[in-house]
C-alpha cells in the first residue's frame, strides 16, 4: 500500500457526500473539505496534504504560485510531482514505511493495542491503576489501514509526553495549528494551496536547503543515527526544510502480520487485514533548537520564540490579533504562523475575496488530552487592505482587546463577591467562557466595519469605535452578572446586601478611568466621574 496511490484520503463534495481519493486528486474543484470520522484526523490530513504539496510542488516564485491558485493542477500533473517521492510512503512491506521506524522488528519494543495511537487513548499507567473512567479501554481494538495510516499521522504531528524517552514533536505536544481557507468555501485545492510558500520564501525559512538527500526529509527512510547520534539532540540545521513537515518523534512499527477481518471501528467500513497492535521504543529523534513550523503561530519566552498550543478556555476573537497580525498577547509577544503572516504581507493582490483562518489543536496536560478546540476566525477584507491600513486596523483592535480582558476580571471579581464572602479560590472559567462567547458576534461585527473602512482608504473613527464596543462591554458584563450568575440564582440562598454592594461595585468599574483608559476613550468630567477607584486586575 502507496499512500501516494492509494485513494485513503475521505473528502467531502458541494452536496455533503464522502469519496476517497487519491492524492493526485486533490486539484479537483469537486471536493470542499476533507471529511474523515474524527476532527483531529481531518486536522492532520490537511497539514499532510500542504505538507505534500510544499515538499513536491516545483513552484518558485509568486507568480508561479498565483497561476496555480487561479487554475488548479490536474492529477497527471500532481502525479509527475509525487512520483519522485513515491519510496517515502509505502506503508506497508519489510522496507522503509511511512513514519513508522525501519529498526524495529515485530518483538522488539514494547507491545500495544492499536487502539493507543490515538491520542485520547488511556495511558499505560490509567490502565494499571484501573482509572480509565471517562475514556474507556477497548473502544478500538482493530483499524483498517487507512484509518491506521491517519491515526498514525496524528500522533507523529501531536506527540504528546509519552514516558521517559517517548518524544514530543517538533511543536511540543498538540501544537495550534492555524490554517487560511476561504470563506465561503471555494474548494478543498484553493484552502490548501493558501498555506503552501513559494520554494523562495519556504527554502529560506528553516533548516538546511542543501540537505537534499531523501532522509534528511523523511526521516523513516532511514536509521535514527543517520540523522542524530545515540541519545542526542535534532537541530533544524541538520535537516531540509521540507523535514517541518515529516517530523517524527516517536518510533513505531505496525504489525501487519497480526491481522484479522472485520469492521474497521472508526471508519466501519469493511477489511480483511484489520490491524490489531503495533511496536514501540523509546529515545526516537529529538527535536530541540528554533524549529519554526510554517504553520502555527509562536510566542515569545525570554529570546526564544515558543509554538503556541490551545488552551482551557477554547479559542476565540481574544486570539484573533495576535494570531493574524502578530501583536501582545497578555503578557505574550506573538508572531503568526508564517503562512498568515506572508498572505497579509505579500498576497494582497494574489488573492481576492474574504477569507478565514481555520485553528484548531489539542489542550493537552502533558500525556493526557483535555480537549480538542478547533474554530473559524473570520479575516473578513483584511487581506485586502494595504499596509498602512493593517496597521490602522491593529491600532484599533488592540485597545478593544484590553478592554475585554478588563471588563471580564471586573465581571468574575463581582461575582465572586456576590458568591462568597472571603477570597474565593477554584476554577471560574465558567465566567470567563459565557463573557467572551456573549460578546463575539460584537466584535466581529466592529471589526468587518473597522476592516470595510481600511479598505476603502476611509480613516476609521476609533473613538466611535471603541464608545460602542464599551457599550456593549458594559451591557453584556451587566446582563450576566443579573441574569445568569447571580440573578438567577435562588433567593434564599443569596445575600442580598453582599450582591447590592457587588453589583454596584460592576457599575462603578465598568464606566470607570480604567476600562476607558484601556479602551482608548477621554476619562470622564469631573462632573459626572466616579470617585471610587477601580481595583487592579491580577
């Protein structure tokens, strides 16, 4: 089995229904998305299929690019670029196989269900202490080689902690992917030739470009030492570019002779050679130095710029900033992934109608997944919009963002003091989540108006801008406090004079010096300001 030719691939057509195909055939305008069963594996089938694309397509220079863009490639096309890459992705057979270690024979290592590539899999030591109460053992026990193949892929672009010797990724452990798409849709091709760089632009951008040997690319075409020396470390500079792709930290070998027939239990579809188990072993290629993945967007920690990865709370427009034009996040200086950051720089003109970007990821507690979170950030004309205008749009936007973190500590301090009469201590991310989903469309709806402006080359009236999003600050900071925490809760379980002085204390911070500080809007008259002062968030 050639995953180059092997139709593995799910996507799905303009009228919701599945095909799988080849991935020669991704340049067909009928497909939309890719549609496997599961959201993680959808997520890493796209980052295969630009990775792929980065790796094979012969495209030098944006001219190039845009041609491409505008009209896709056939499959006799795709098929001239992949065939030279044909030895890196047999999956099968007694030779190299595709992301799977080629030292490993079927008793060496340590033996484990097929069921444990995926990442949500209870853990060795769950299983041991009979604690596997939420994620249950058994669910998978057989996986056709497709869904093999991509549960496989997961875990090599995922790799979380997994024991003393059992690597991480080049990303960490779930990293936040952050994808452009169209939006609407136009096709599946034109989503996933938006994150593909011109040879000039990827070439530069990491590692060694002279590194053309095939396993400096893919690594399993070739033993660990070929690339790092026993128990060592992997540089970017020991490898191609092309290598930020076709990572692969952990050692696994598939067992294909263990078979069985059957439904496969993720994609149910029938097959005769179900795998059951797969071999593992520590100390695999260890990624450590200034990886920078054309993907995910990165933070600064000291004079190292770290991958970002998902966080409890989800993902939403408090990100959108940092992640599109690359700006202070919290106590965070963040940077794009590469693939926004040249689409907002060099692509204006490449490029026409609104797009998206599509970030998802795993909030992972060092070996255990707490959550998948994937969402659509809606870039609306910004890719449009000149310099000077992004710019203008950032200057905006950013005091907005100030003023949301604000109001919600003002928010979840006032209901806390409503709640309880000392300090309270515990997770009231509860608050937090309602706060940012109450007011997204808000903001959204400010930022199409804000970007429409830059656009048109019509100065934006930040004034105007940040006095309506105070507005609605307010009223939905106001609204949940009576509504649904406090207000709602039952009478004789209240203390009405603690939830008077709390709400007040609310009222008073949010029309207070600080909120409008950070919003960027003139401090009130003296006739008609508060006296009181506002507390500091920490």
């Amino acid at each position: 089995m050639n995953l180059l030719d092997e139709p593995w691939l799910p996507v799905r057509d303009d009228e919701n229904r599945r095909h799988w195909i080849a991935p020669a055939a991704l340049g067909d305008p009928a497909w939309v998305a890719f549609d496997a069963d599961r959201a993680d594996f959808n997520g890493a089938l796209a980052q295969f299929a630009i990775g792929l694309l980065q790796t094979a397509a012969p495209v030098k220079n944006a001219a190039q690019w845009r041609g491409l863009f505008q009209q896709p490639p056939d499959a006799m096309t795709l098929n001239d670029w992949f065939a030279p890459l044909r030895p890196a992705f047999e999956f099968d057979g007694d030779g190299a196989r595709f992301m799977q270690d080629r030292t490993l024979g079927p008793d060496e290592g340590a033996g484990n269900d097929i069921g444990a590539l995926l990442i949500e899999a209870p853990g060795e030591q769950t299983l041991k202490n009979n604690a596997d109460h939420f994620i249950k053992r058994g669910q998978v026990t057989a996986l056709c080689p497709v869904c093999a193949a991509t549960a496989l892929l997961t875990l090599q672009i995922n790799a979380p902690s997994g024991g003393a010797g059992h690597r991480t990724g080049l990303r960490g452990g779930g990293p936040l992917a952050t994808l452009v798409a169209c939006q609407p849709a136009r096709s599946l091709w034109h989503d996933l030739w938006l994150n593909v760089l011109e040879q000039e632009v990827f070439l530069a951008h990491s590692g060694d470009a002279s590194r053309t040997e095939p396993h400096f690319t893919f690594p399993w075409l070739a033993d660990i030492a070929a690339l790092q020396t026993a128990k060592g470390e992997l540089a970017p500079i020991q490898t191609h570019p092309a290598h930020l792709y076709w990572a692969m930290p952990r050692r696994i070998r598939l067992d294909f002779e263990a078979t069985c027939s059957g439904d496969c239990d993720i994609c149910g579809r029938h097959a005769d050679g179900l795998l059951q188990r797969y071999v593992t072993k520590n100390y695999g290629l260890n990624y450590k130095g200034a990886w920078n993945h054309p993907l995910s967007p990165y933070y600064q920690s000291g004079e190292d710029w770290l991958p970002m990865h998902p966080q409890p709370g989800g993902i939403g427009y408090r990100h959108w900033l940092g992640w599109v034009l690359g700006q202070a996040e919290g106590n965070k200086s963040v940077r794009p992934a590469r693939v926004v950051s040249h689409l907002c720089e060099r692509r204006r003109r490449d490029v026409s109608g609104q797009l998206r970007l599509w970030a998802f990821g795993y909030d992972m507690d060092n070996m255990k997944a707490r959550c998948w979170y994937e969402a659509q950030l809606p870039l609306y004309g910004l890719t449009a919009c000149e310099a000077d205008a992004q710019r203008e749009v950032e200057e905006s936007v950013r005091p907005w963002l100030a003023g949301a973190e604000l109001t919600v500590f003002f928010l979840r301090s006032a209901v806390k003091q409503a709640w309880f009469d000392d300090e309270a201590r515990g997770d009231f991310s509860v608050i937090d989540a309602s706060f940012w989903n109450a007011t997204e469309l808000a903001f959204y709806r400010l930022l199409r108006e804000a970007i429409d402006h830059a656009r048109r080359d019509s100065e934006i009236d930040a004034q105007s801008f940040a006095a309506e999003w105070h507005r609605q600050l307010r009223q939905v900071a106001v609204e949940l406090f009576d509504r649904q925490f406090v207000g709602a809760g039952a009478i004789e379980r209240q203390n009405p004079r603690r939830v008077a002085e709390a709400h007040r204390q609310l009222q008073r911070n949010l029309g207070g010096k600080k909120l409008r500080a950070a919003l960027g809007l003139p401090a009130l008259t003296n006739t008609t300001k508060t006296t009181e002062s506002d507390p500091v968030p920490t």
